[in-house]
C-alpha cells in the first residue's frame, strides 16, 4: 500500500552540481515500496510481462506517440509547473517507463524544488530496476487526472538523497502532453472515409456447409470505446444484443488494420431515406490492446482536426 505524498512547501536549494545536492527534508514522507506493481528484477523468477500488465492497468496508462498530437501539448513553463503541483497534491501514480528496452514501474511525484526547476519522484525499491533508471536514455512518466491523460518525458534524471532515502531528480519537463479521453465521445464518421469493419459470423441453422461467413460493413461512428455499425437487412439475422463477435478486422482509412473482439450492446434496424433498411448496432470493444485504442485516438484527432481546417 503506497502513503500519501503531502506537498512539501519548504525550502529545497539546489546547487548547480546536481551530484553533489543533498537534502534532508524530515517532514516529507516517503511514498512505500510498490513491490507487487513493480517490473521485477530480471533476476527473480517472476514473469516480467505480467508485472509490465498490472503497472500499466493500475496506473491505466502506456505512452502514447505525441506525433501529431502538437494541439494537446503544453509548453508554457507556468502551466507545466503548475500541473504537476496538481499532480503531487493529488498524490498520482506514475507510470515510468525506461527508453528504450521498455521496462516500467510505479512511482508518486513527491515535489518541485524551491525554484521550481526540478522535480522530484519516487524511486523503485529494486535496485535493478534503479541501475537501468539511471542508464536509460530518457523516461516516459504517464498518469491520469481527472480523466485526462498526462504524459511528459524526463531527461538527465539522476539519484539523490532526500528524507533519510533516495528519490529521483530531474529538470522539469519542457512540454507535457495533455490528452482528454474520449471514451465516451463518439466521431461521426465522414462519409467520404468509407470505414470498414468485416465481421466473421457464425453459421446459421440449416447450414449444408458448417463454415464462418464473413461479411464487411459500414462504421456510423467510433470511438476508444467502440463503435456503431450498419449491416443491410437480410444480410444477417442472428446477431442480438449481448452477442460476442471475435476477430473482427477493421480497417482505418490510412490502411492500419485493428483486429478486435466486440459485444452488441444495443440493435435496432433502422429505414434510410429512399426505403433501404439496415441493422445498426452498438457495439463496445472488448480487451482491445493500448496500441489499438491508441490508433483509434489517433485517428479520432486527426479527423476531427481535417474536419475544424475545413470549417
């Protein structure tokens, strides 16, 4: 169980050689060892991917690629420092992922120093997973705030002593990517984009040959949770809320293709103008992978993007 981090508003003085910085801070709790959330040392005989998984889904974040996500980065010197004073007042989790090799552990954000230069994290208590803090080439620290994602990469990150223990130090980040989830925000999707979902059906009764049929149909709307779909009546009849389609393959507009399971959660069939009749359905995604959900956002943004331009 991880304590609370207060908010240390005390003098911290920094010398220029970061190497030679000590700071004895009694006050300052220490954040306790995240052992059961850790990426674990490659010594022990535990599995790395399973740790790498229950980080990432106590902390809900993976980075993200901040390329073409320029409208959602903060650059602002002020509106960076005054974030991640929200962030330590709001005692977040972090989730620190190493660059390159990928390994990850959780941490809090403990404080800035009194010149708001430098922040403050806590360490892991693997002292492994410490050495390869030290060699990586930068840190990826994501976390979450009302909702909202909060990514910022951390150069020249080094040890230091501070309340009778170690915490890491680096100069504050220069951008910091803030990202609202649009879980439930659903894109419209533009009719020139023609998105595409093929959905392998299983046979119906009376069958002669037992084989999956597949069909494709169109994407109404879409979002990191799910999506809506139109199938033309007579198609398929078999489909009804609840129901689990597995493998379907959608196909994004850049020719990225997501393999994803989906569950109906509401049907009706609808008549467009001109008396053609569809089956539409809502469907949610079902254990759809970060990279996935990732490329979904992705495109969401650039979409609604394209769509402002032309406004």
């Amino acid at each position: 169980m991880m304590r609370h981090v207060d908010k240390y508003s005390g003098p911290l003085y920094l010398p220029h050689d970061i190497n030679a910085l000590s700071i004895n801070v009694d006050v300052l709790p220490r954040a306790a060892s995240l052992q059961s959330n850790e990426m674990p040392d490659p010594d022990d005989n535990k599995d790395p991917g399973e740790s790498r998984d229950s980080a990432r889904n106590t902390a809900h974040t993976a980075p993200i690629r901040e390329d073409e996500l320029e409208e959602f980065l903060l650059r602002g010197r002020r509106q960076i420092r005054q974030l991640l004073r929200e962030l330590i007042d709001v005692h977040a989790l972090v989730s620190v992922h190493l660059a390159p090799d990928g390994l990850s552990f959780l941490s809090t954000l403990l404080t800035l120093s009194d010149d708001e230069e430098w922040l403050f994290l806590d360490v892991s208590p693997s002292e492994t997973i410490r050495r390869r803090t030290l060699e990586a080439e930068h840190l990826l620290c994501v976390t979450q705030i009302n909702k909202i994602r909060i990514q910022f990469r951390l150069e020249q990150s080094t040890e230091i002593p501070l309340d009778g223990g170690l915490a890491l130090a680096a100069p504050i980040p220069e951008k910091v990517l803030r990202l609202q989830r649009r879980d439930a925000f659903r894109l419209q999707v533009p009719l020139t984009h023609k998105l595409r979902c093929t959905l392998p059906m299983p046979p119906e009764q009376g069958d002669e040959a037992p084989q999956r049929k597949i069909i494709e149909v169109s994407v109404i709307d879409i979002s990191a949770g799910g999506l809506s779909m139109e199938i033309p009546a007579g198609k398929t009849t078999t489909l009804a809320v609840g129901d689990r389609i597995n493998g379907c393959h959608l196909r994004l507009p850049n020719d990225t293709v997501i393999i994803a399971d989906l569950e109906i959660r509401n049907a009706g069939r609808r008549i467009h103008s001109g008396g053609k009749e569809v089956l539409r359905l809502g469907c949610s995604f079902i254990g759809l992978p970060t990279q996935a959900e990732n490329q979904i956002q992705r495109y969401i943004y650039q979409t609604e993007r394209e769509i402002r331009s032309r406004a």
